[in-house]
C-alpha cells in the first residue's frame, strides 16, 4: 500500500517518473547504490532481492561447497537497512544457501573480517557508506574479504539481465530459515575475535601509559556504528580522557547534527569541535556511519584544523615503520599499498627507511588482491594500506578499510607525540621537514 501511494503521488510528476524509472541502478564493482524510494533506479527491497537473486546465482553455480560456505550480512545505521538486510539473506535462504547475519548492526570492517574468519564465500553489506540520508546501498565481498572483483561484478550484473524483478526471485520466510537454522545469527563471538585482532595491531602501548593522564581525545561515530568499538578499543589501548559527543552517539539514519556524515568535511565536526574546547582536546577522530573511513581534527593554536587523507596517511605510515623499528617487529621485507591518486609524499618516506612500497589501482579490492598475491609468494608483508579518500588498512586481517583499527593506531601516535611535546599538526610539519615539502589539491 505504501508504494502505491508513493507512485501514485508523482502520477503528474513527467520528471520524477523518468528519475526514478529511465534504467535499473547498475550493479558494479562497489555493487548498488542510490536514494531510497520505490522506482527501478531507487534502493528498495525488490531491487535487494533482484540483485540478491543475481549473486546467489553467481555461488550456487561454483557448486554445492560453495552454498554451504555461505555468505556473511552485515547492516549499518541507516533506515531500511536492517529491513534489506533480511530481504537479502531470505533471498540467499531461497536459493538454498547458508546464512549468517548479524544479530545489529556493525562496522563494515568486522564483516570483512568475519568473512574470513568463518570461510564464507561472500558477504554482503547494507551501506551507503558516507552519503547522505537518503542513500542506501548494497556493497558485495568475495571470499578473501575484499570487495568483489570486475569478473564477479560483472557476472552478477549479467545474470541480474536474466532475471525478472519480480517472479524470477527465489524467496523463504525469513523467521522459518531462521528456525531451520538456515540463516544463522552471529554476534558476541567474532566481535571478540575481532577486537582480539584490532587490539594486537597496537604497537607501544607503553607510550600511551605515560601519556594517558594529560591526552585528551573527542570522538565522533556520527551517528553510526563506530560508537562501540571505537571507544572500547580506544579504553583498552589506555586511553583515559576520551570524550564521546554525546549527541552524535545516538544511532540514527537522519544523521540529525550533520548535513553530511563525512568525515572528509569539517562542517560536521562543529560539535566535536565545541567538546574539544570545552575539555582542551588536542585531537577530534571522526568515524563515517558503517565506521570504514577516518577523518581527524588537531589543535592549532587556539583552533582545530582538518588533516587531509593524505596527511593523515603518511603521519600513520611514519609512525608505524618507526614504531615498529623501534619495538623490533618491523618484517625485514614489510610492505605499505597506496593507491595511484594518493600522495608521492609517501614514497619517499618508503624509500628513506627502507620499505617497499607500490601503487594499486584506486579501491581496497586492488590492495586486497596484491596482498593475497604477495601472501602465496612470500615476498613482502603488508604492513599498511592507504588512499588519499580517508581509507586506512592496518596489517592484513581486514580486507578493507577499517577505520577502527586506524582510530587505535591515531590515539596511539598522538600518545607517542604528547610524550615530546608535540600535537599532531606539529608532528605534519615534522615531515615536511625530513621528507620534503608536499602540495595537494583536488580537483572534482
């Protein structure tokens, strides 16, 4: 009923009609994405199915080892995703192959952990990332934990051509799979594991014990799936003043304080921004809703100043070769990824300690793949991955970018350069001065 009504209040709307039905959304490397609303080229639960139904078709052809594996679903803060989510593992449930979803929602890095960890031959995430209210999306990983790559996209979307939107898709009732134990509910247990892993990742926690009485940090989720691991592994790294925004703590799809929830922007700090004042915070870390990308503010004077992905990027990979060298777990063959839009700056970090490093293409599922690939060779060990788009990966036990692990490893360094006097934008200009002057600019 709802939908009729919706349609039926854009009859005299020509304009409206052509937006919502001139073509499907396109499925894509990155899967689907787009506002929500009933229409074809709009994020609803017969577009879910329609796309679900075109990935399922994709595993039941590798066979029956394959179904078995199954596939992990993961959701984030945004309406109609816990909604999509179950519309997604019923149309998995139908077509015979197993579930396991999460009990609420999570941050995008742990299903690409949980991946893994489970041996699941894909996964699915309900997300739209940074974008706006009224986005939704639907991103698609493989088995190694990373996003799919071209050929499966491109199967999917071929097979998504075949299939009628409406009765060529497989459903079973959600709650009688759920009962069968066809779809299987996960939670407490990887998110242990998880935490386990992102906590082992730290490198001088010594550092942040000496520091921890007089650093104080603001963080922001932006009301979306960070606000509970974030503080919790900040907590467990020793941080003491760690000051959450208590308004952007409120889990909520109409992101209510920002226009935008992206950390890229420093309009929607300005509650962060209003905390850290208060507390004399030297350093804000902001997470996106599904808690893949990182932004962070420092103190300046008597201001707060944005670091750019790239600046935020090279301090990190500083940071961890020279923590590393310092605590003795530097790999003698370790390895960072960057993606080829990402600073030159970091090359010659690379080059003056001794680390190899080399450019992907842009997106994590190219740094994903040379990891897997230097993995069966041996040749190097990933140490670091970055993209100027405020995208880190620490080490390898999450394909893609984790802004939760990135968050313990900025509290840490901040703790390591409180320790010498120094905030964050002074320890930017420290590089600059060692490595040589770098100069950005973006062009859209």
């Amino acid at each position: 009923a709802e939908e009729r009504a919706e349609l039926k209040s854009i009859a005299n709307d020509p304009k409206e009609i052509e937006d919502r039905f001139f073509a499907p959304l396109s499925f894509g490397t990155a899967g689907l994405r787009g506002i929500m609303g009933t229409g074809l080229h709009r994020m609803n639960i017969h577009v879910i199915r329609h796309a679900t139904q075109g990935f399922a078709s994709l595993i039941r052809a590798l066979g029956p080892d394959a179904a078995g594996r199954g596939v992990i679903i993961c959701y984030d803060c945004r309406k109609n995703s816990p909604l999509f989510a179950r519309e997604a593992a019923s149309v998995m449930a139908g077509n015979g192959i197993k579930v396991r979803i999460f009990d609420a929602l999570r941050p995008t890095p742990e299903l690409s952990f949980a991946i893994r960890e489970y041996g699941a031959i894909a996964g699915i995430n309900i997300t739209a990332s940074h974008n706006t209210k009224e986005y939704n999306g639907y991103k698609v990983y493989w088995e190694d934990g990373a996003q799919l790559p071209p050929e499966h996209a491109g199967a999917v979307a071929s097979e998504m051509a075949k299939i009628d939107i409406f009765t060529g898709v497989k459903l079973k009732n959600y709650e009688k799979a759920l009962a069968e134990g066809q779809i299987e509910l996960i939670g407490e247990e990887i998110d242990r594991k998880f935490l386990d892993k992102v906590l082992a990742h730290a490198i001088d926690r010594e550092c942040v014990r000496k520091a921890a009485d007089n650093l104080k940090i603001v963080y922001t989720p932006f009301h979306g799936t960070g606000y509970r691991f974030v503080p919790e592994v900040l907590k467990k790294l020793g941080i003491k003043h760690l000051y959450p925004v208590p308004e952007q703590m409120v889990l909520d799809g109409d992101f209510p304080t920002v226009k935008s929830p992206n950390p890229e922007y420093p309009e929607g700090f300005h509650l962060a921004i209003e905390l850290a004042r208060e507390k004399d915070a030297s350093l804000i870390i902001g997470t996106d809703p599904d808690s893949d990308r990182l932004g962070i503010m420092v103190k300046k004077g008597d201001n707060y100043i944005s670091i750019s992905g790239n600046q935020l990027g090279v301090l990190l990979m500083d940071y961890i070769i020279n923590a590393r060298k310092a605590a003795g777990t530097l790999p003698g063959n370790a390895a960072v990824l960057k993606s080829i839009v990402t600073t030159k700056m970091s090359d010659k970090i690379a080059h003056m300690n001794g680390v190899y490093i080399e450019d992907t293409f842009t997106g994590f599922k190219f740094m994903a793949e040379r990891i897997k690939e230097f993995e069966a060779s041996g040749e190097k060990k990933v140490i670091f991955s970055y993209e100027e788009s405020y995208g880190y990966m620490v080490g390898d036990f999450v394909r893609d970018k984790d802004a939760v692990t990135a968050s313990m490893l900025v509290a840490e360094m901040a703790a390591s350069y409180h320790l010498k006097g120094m905030t964050l934008y002074d320890a930017m200009q420290s590089l600059y001065e060692k490595y040589g002057y770098h100069c950005e600019k973006t062009l859209n």
